[in-house]
C-alpha cells in the first residue's frame, strides 16, 4: 500500500497503480510505465507522456488485438515519434489501468495507429498521451513511491 492510499484513495482518486522507472529495453532514462489492458489484449507496459497528443500503440500490437477503425470512419493523420514522422489513423479503444489498491479505470481512450513501409519494425515504446486519454482522467504522481493514482474526471 502506498503512503497516501488512505487519504486518496475514495476521495481524489478510485485507485493508485505502482509504476516502474524504466520502459523494457530502454533502461537508461527515467519514465513513469504504467501496465495497462488495451481492449482485445494483454496487459502491457506503457510510458506515461504528457506531451504526447495522443496514446500510441505499436502497429503490429493493433492488429492481433483487432483495433479496427469505425465504418465509414478513419481519419487519417501524421505524427512525429522521437524524431520520425509517421503517417497513421485514430482508433477509439478501451485502455483499462491495471490497480494495485482500489478499482480498475476504463477508459475510451484515442489511439494513434502508425503505418508502418513494408519491411519497417516498429521500435519506439507505446505512450499514453494527453488528448484522448490523460485527460479523460484526473491523475497525480507520488514519486517518491512510483504511485500513480487515478480517478474519473467526472469526480
């Protein structure tokens, strides 16, 4: 349990999540990963980025989970991942925060699908960004705990 769970906890936030310092395979820099469960998946690690427009999932992630873009629907945009430009399309998706106290939070969150050219592999990590997602949520961070705690941005 971490410190301000009892104080949080039903009253900012329905749960707090640990999160890890480091994204697999990129443990030289400082990251807040959270685990969540992207809808017709697993749960995985995702690096929370403020500055991320949207939440970012690895192509190849997409479609064995079946992310499929609405009838009639796919707007197509272009978007630049650590220095890459990337053409891609916007999903709506399910995102569950996996809770260490508390409940779970689902969240429909706006999913930005790269395309990738034949041959490319997608090497950058999956982000949760801030329109579409983080702010579909109120958040805060106890760093001196990795505690993410989250709740509904209805209150």
């Amino acid at each position: 349990m971490a410190r301000f769970d009892p104080l949080l906890i039903n009253t900012f936030a329905i749960g707090s999540t640990h999160y890890a310092d480091q994204y697999p395979g990129d443990e030289q820099n400082a990251r807040i990963v959270l685990t969540v469960t992207p809808e017709g998946g697993h749960a995985i690690p995702m690096i929370l980025d403020t500055g991320a427009p949207w939440c970012v999932l690895d192509p190849e992630l997409a479609e064995a989970w079946r992310l499929t873009f609405k009838e009639g629907y796919k707007p197509t945009r272009r978007l630049t991942i650590r220095g890459v430009e990337y053409d891609g399309s916007l999903v709506r998706a399910v995102i569950t925060l996996q809770v260490t106290h508390g409940r779970d939070l689902v969240v429909e969150a706006t999913i930005f699908i790269p395309e990738l050219r034949p041959g490319d592999a997608w090497l950058s990590p999956n982000f949760l960004g801030l329109d579409g997602f983080l702010n579909r949520l109120r958040f805060a961070v106890d760093a001196a705990e990795n505690a993410f705690y989250f709740g509904s941005a209805d209150g």
